[in-house]
C-alpha cells in the first residue's frame, strides 16, 4: 500500500468520478448508456491527464476491439436465437419437456427449458418466450405462479451472466484476454448447482412471501409454422456450438500442440466457427426442418440483427471505457492496491461489478467496467484463475437487481407483482445467483 501515490490516488479518483457521471447520467438523467459511456470515458480520461488526442485514441482502439472480439459472436448468438423461434424449434423443446411432467416436477422441467432455451438467446427474448408457457401452465396446474416463474428467470438470468456466448460473458472474456471454451465449461458448471439453488429450491421458499391469486392471461403468442423441426434435431443444434468449444477446451488439456486432431478440434472449437456452424445447421434442422422457404430463412435472419444494435453500441462504448481506463493507468494502480491488501481477485472482480450494478442497474455496464477495471491483474493468471475471474464479474453483475433495472420492471409488469413482491421474488433471486455463484467460484479458484 505504501508503493501507491498521489498520482495513483488521483487516477482512482478518476475513475470513480468517471463511473459516478455514467451513473447518474444513465439512472437520473435517463440517458442511453451508450452516450453514457462516451461521457463517462472523456471524464476520466481528461481527468486522469491524458491528452485528448490520445483519449480519443483510446476510445476508438476500445470500440474497434471490443466489436471486432465480441460483435460478430453477438450477432450469430441472435441469429441462431431467432431461428430457434421462428421455427417453432423452441414450441417443440417447451412442449416436449412440459408434456412429460407431472405437476410434482414442473418446476424442475421448467428449469430445463429455461436453460436449454437460454443457451443461445438474450435473457429478454427467451423471457418473452416463456412467459406464456409459465402462465398458462400454472393455470393448468393450479399452483402459485412463482413456483413456475422464479425456475424459468433463474435458468434464464444464470446463462445470462454466466455463459457465453451472451454479451456480459464474451466482454468478460475478451477483456480479461481468457479462453472462451474454458470460461464455457466452468460456467457450466458453476451454472448447473445456481441455478438448482436459486430456481426450483428458493421457488419453493418464494411462493410461501408472494402469494398470487390467480396467474394473469398469458399473452398471445407469435404463430409458428404448423410443422416443428423435431425435438433431438433442436436440441442437437442448440447445443451445437456448446460441445464445439468445450471440445476445442478439452483438446487443448488432453492432446499435445501439434497433434493433428487437436488442430482440428482448434478450429472448430474457435467461438466465430462453432457459432457459424450451428447458424448454417439451423437453417437447415430448423428452417428447413419447419418447412421455411429459402426466403422466409433470410428474413428470419435479418430480422434478427436490428434489436441487438442498442447491445452492440453498449458493448462497443464499454470497450471503449474499459480501454481508457487501462491507458490512463487505472488498472495498474487497482493491481498495486490490490497486492498491497493481499485481496484475491476473484472476490476483488465480483465487489466491482456488484458496486456498479447496483448503481447502473445494468448487467453489461458492470461487466464492462469491473473488467477494465481489474484487467490488468488478469495478465498474469494461468487460464483457468482467468476464466474464473470473468465468471466471478458475471456473477457480481446480477446482484440484486431493482428498480434502476429493466429487467425489473419486465418481471413485475409480465407476473402482474406490485414493486414489494418483485423485491422479495426477482431480487432476491438474483442475489441468491450472485452469492451462490461467487461461493462456488472462489473455492474453485483456490483448487484449479
């Protein structure tokens, strides 16, 4: 502690008055968080003594590397999500897995499809997917709403933060210089154990604090195809990419470099070819498993660009910030402070990203921020304690998400909850994701 300066000081200073203007900006003045960034980034950068040509410099070798790491895996990630729905691919899966359940095991069964539908879809699209079938089965079943809401938004919100290929945990990656496939197979399975805890198990405790008459009308569906892809054909190209970066991972642990198969592997296992993949598969196993002309395909497939071009200026903005905050020399002095008070990185990474999320409310903004923020002390770490810290900050950004957060009033509004039985139902949740996730994690990263 004694190595840090004035001048460190001043830079910490910086960066809190830097994340301080993004919060207010985003929360009070209820700007976009992109413009956020871009204001937040020139006040730190200004403040910390950097000269502007060199500050926008950094910004704009942000944005460019942040899109050109992450945007493409985005925008692949929402295609193969549409084509999931279009095609009734994602009907076929809910329905499958509903229709061999009994009311005992509903919560269980609705775990599983929040999980494998959220693998390659945003939480917001695979929330607005299965919102109807959570109504309309507790209707059917007669039981508290919650008992089937809170399995479906915790498999949802858990892949969310935890597993790439969604937008938190690809910046985390790219920021923190991790290797993807590895960061997968240990989402994974800190994944698995969270979401058992915060969905099926705290539904139960949940729906003794919330108790809701009667479920609202679910909402009309969007029409799919008369004719569905099947079951095993959705499920094996859902999983698709999955298996092909987790292979990519594996080979990398097992084969020697220079062994042929691990090339292989190497290249299909690489997230911009194993996403692709699944992409070109879908549009056969799903589009034309559905029955979809050529051109029906190609629709599906535009239309699935325009509602991620807010998460890609975000995301771009946020490389950005997280590249002026390394070049004005944050992260070196968060690296000295750290070592100073002996503070694991891992518990350092996910108290950043809980701060910011708690006052941005924004998932991606704390992801963002945390791991510019600490990315310097990734550069040292053996891939594994990397790809444990980018997890770590996923897990902090889904602290207790609340009224400055959209999600929030998303579940409120879709459940028809009051703002006290959202807290004690959806907020609680997401903590419960966080602390559960961070308490696997840390022991983990003690052991690997």
């Amino acid at each position: 502690m004694g190595s840090v300066s004035g001048a460190d000081w001043r830079l910490i200073g910086s960066a809190l008055a830097a994340i301080a203007l993004i919060v207010l900006l985003i929360t009070k003045l209820k700007l976009h968080p992109f413009l956020g960034l871009i204001l937040g980034s020139g006040l730190l950068g200004l403040a910390a003594g950097m000269p502007t040509g060199q500050l926008i410099e950094s910004f704009s070798d942000g944005v460019g590397s942040t899109v050109a790491g992450v945007g493409v895996l985005i925008a692949l990630g929402a295609m193969l999500g549409k084509l999931l729905a279009d095609s009734g691919g994602a009907d076929q899966v809910v329905d499958t897995i509903m229709g061999r359940s009994g009311v005992r095991r509903l919560p269980w069964a609705m775990t599983l499809v929040a999980v494998l539908i959220g693998l390659p879809m945003f939480f917001e699209i695979g929330l607005v997917m299965l919102i109807p079938v959570v109504l309309l089965a507790a209707r059917r079943a007669r039981v508290n709403v919650m008992l089937l809401g809170i399995p479906a938004l915790a498999g949802l919100s858990v892949l969310h933060g935890l597993v790439p290929p969604h937008p938190g945990p690809l910046v985390a990656v790219d920021a923190l210089q991790a290797d993807l496939g590895l960061t997968l197979g240990l989402g994974l399975l800190v994944a698995i154990p969270t979401v058992v805890v915060a969905g099926p198990l705290f539904a139960k405790v949940a729906v003794g604090w919330v108790a809701v008459a009667r479920p609202p009308e679910p909402p009309a569906r969007e029409q799919t195809p008369d004719h569905r892809p099947s079951f095993t054909a959705t499920l094996a190209t859902v999983l698709l990419p999955v298996v092909l970066m987790m292979g990519k991972a594996l080979a990398g642990i097992v084969l020697a470099e220079g062994n042929p198969v691990r090339g292989a592997l190497d290249f299909v296992g690489d997230p911009l070819i194993a996403l692709l993949a699944a992409v070109l598969v879908g549009m056969v196993t799903l589009g034309r498993g559905a029955g979809l002309t050529r051109d029906r395909v190609g629709e599906t497939l535009s239309s699935s660009l325009p509602p991620i071009a807010g998460i890609l200026l975000i995301v771009g903005a946020g490389g950005g910030f997280k590249q002026t905050l390394v070049d004005a020399g944050v992260g070196e002095t968060v690296t000295r402070l750290a070592d100073g008070a002996a503070l694991s990185p891992i518990i350092l990474g996910w108290l950043i990203a809980v701060a910011i999320r708690l006052a941005t409310g924004s998932a991606t903004v704390a992801t963002i921020s945390a791991a510019g923020i600490i990315g310097d002390l990734a550069l040292g770490l053996p891939p594994v304690q990397a790809a444990l810290l980018a997890l770590a900050i996923g897990a902090g950004s889904v602290f207790f998400s609340h009224v400055n957060d959209a999600g929030f009033w998303l579940v409120k509004e879709y459940f028809g909850l009051t703002v006290g039985q959202t807290i004690r139902t959806w907020s609680v949740m997401e903590t419960l994701i966080s602390v559960v996730a961070i308490a696997i994690i840390y022991p983990l990263s003690l052991v690997l």
